[in-house]
C-alpha cells in the first residue's frame, strides 16, 4: 500500500531530522540558519506524515471497508508518532528551544519504528470498535499524550539544569523548562480527561458498562491522577522546579505503561 510505504520514508526522514539537529545543535551557533533548516525539515516530514495518514483513510475506504487509521496498534502508533511531533512543533513555535525538539524527535522515531514490526494491513473493524467514539476517544487521548511526551522532556532537562558541567550551562533557562513543563500538561490534562470520558461513553456503548476496571481503564485513571496531583501541586501548593519535574516523569511513565504495557494484560482492550 502506498500509504505504508510512504510511512517507512516517514519513518527515516524523523531519523534524519534527528541526525540534522544533533549535528546542527552541536556545530551550529544558537542562531544559526542551519537551525532553521532543521526545523523546516522537521516540518516536511511531519507534513508527509500527515499525507500517509490521510492516504491510509483513503485506501480503507478503496477497499469498502472505509474507517479512521486508529483501529489497531500499528495505526496508534502513526498517529502517535504524529501527535508528538506536532506537539514539538508547536512548542518550537512557542518557545524556541531547538534542544526540546533535539530530544524529543528520538522518541518519535522510536515509535514510528516500532510500527515496522506490526501488523500493516488495513482490516475489517471489530464490532467493539465499530462507533463515531472510536475517533474522539483516540483523538483525544493520543493529543493529551503527547503534550506529556513534551513535558516529559523538558522535565528531564529541568533536572539535569542544575548540573554545573558544560551540559547544564548549555541547556535554556530553568524557568522556562518549568513553564514548558507546566503548559504542556495545562494543555495535555483536558484531553486526557475528555478522552477517558468518551472512552466511558464509548465502553457503555460497546460493552453495556461505563466502566469494568479492565487493565487500560484503570491504568488511565492512574495516569490522570497522576497529573492531577501534578495540577493540584502547581496551583494549590506553589509547587515548581524539580518536584514537579519529578511529577511529569512519573505521570509520562505511566502513560508508556497504560499504552504498552496493557497490551500484555487480559481485558477488553486487548485488540490494541
């Protein structure tokens, strides 16, 4: 299929931004034009991204089986890989800390390579899946992930800052990692929420139940705790820096688990 080979040139062309930015962000000047160029790179592919999923809609309706490419992990996966670089972008636009992008373009590759031992063909939806929920519920979910995927890193870099070496001295101001860390999950929360909420919709509609503690519902509800005390933390204690930074690790880590690690589990998501 066109759309699958054209997710594979996607595939390397991330693996080439992040050679592009390591090696600009090592050689270049903090204003250099190459630094532009990456970014402008980084750009097309995420634009051709954007094509292959739409091709890949395209090509299930060509077949009459016509759905949105979120039906199955290596579909998740493309759109996830999408998600986070979009956030990245965004957070370029907004902040300008190429070093963000620099770090976060590995994990995009990461997950778009992963797509290469799944499953690419275009199937028939189950009937669980087989609802207008599906896309919302999708949607929403992997939007919010990826607005942790950024905070994430920037928590990371926030607590490596306080390093005195060359690396530390090297990275943006801490003030604003932690308020990239802060608008991230300002931004990510909602969705997350929306998400678990037309999950809830969607289970009642598929399984007669709003909810049945199944292994992802649940592990979705401690990731949103998780960043709720983050939330809770911020707002209600004043608390910043390195504490919260610790939050935002804790709550990306279990938003890895609830995507991955479930998979592993028994329970009604298991076509995922």
């Amino acid at each position: 299929m066109v759309s699958t080979d054209l997710n594979t040139y996607v595939t390397f062309g991330y693996m080439l931004c992040v050679i592009a930015y390591l090696v600009v962000y090592i050689f270049g000047s903090a204003k250099s034009a190459a630094r532009k160029c990456a970014f402008a790179g980084l750009i097309l592919v995420w634009c051709v991204h954007t094509v292959a999923i739409g091709l890949r809609w395209v090509e299930s309706y060509q077949m009459g089986i016509g759905h949105a490419p979120l039906s199955n992990l290596y579909e998740s996966l493309i759109f996830f890989g999408w998600t986070i670089a979009l956030a990245l972008i965004l957070m370029r636009l907004r902040f300008g800390a190429d070093v963000i992008v620099l770090l976060g373009l590995p994990l995009v590759f990461l997950v778009m390579a992963y797509t290469f031992l799944e499953d690419h063909n275009i199937k028939p939806l189950i009937p669980a899946l087989q609802s207008n929920w599906l896309v919302a519920h999708v949607m929403t979910c992997f939007l919010g992930y990826a607005g942790f995927a950024v905070s994430f890193v920037a928590a990371v870099l926030l607590l490596l800052s306080k390093r005195g070496d060359q690396l530390g001295k090297s990275l943006p101001r801490r003030e604003i990692l932690d308020e990239i860390v802060y608008r991230s999950i300002l931004l990510g929360y909602p969705l997350l929420t929306l998400g678990i909420i037309t999950g809830a919709a969607w289970a009642d509609y598929a399984w007669g139940s709003y909810w049945s503690w199944d292994p992802k519902e649940t592990w979705s509800l401690i990731t949103w705790l998780v960043y709720s005390a983050f939330l809770h933390a911020r707002l209600a204690r004043g608390w910043s820096g390195d504490r919260t930074a610790i939050l935002s690790v804790a709550g990306f880590g279990a938003v890895l688990f609830t995507y991955f690690g479930v998979n592993y589990l028994p329970g009604l998501h298991s076509y995922f």
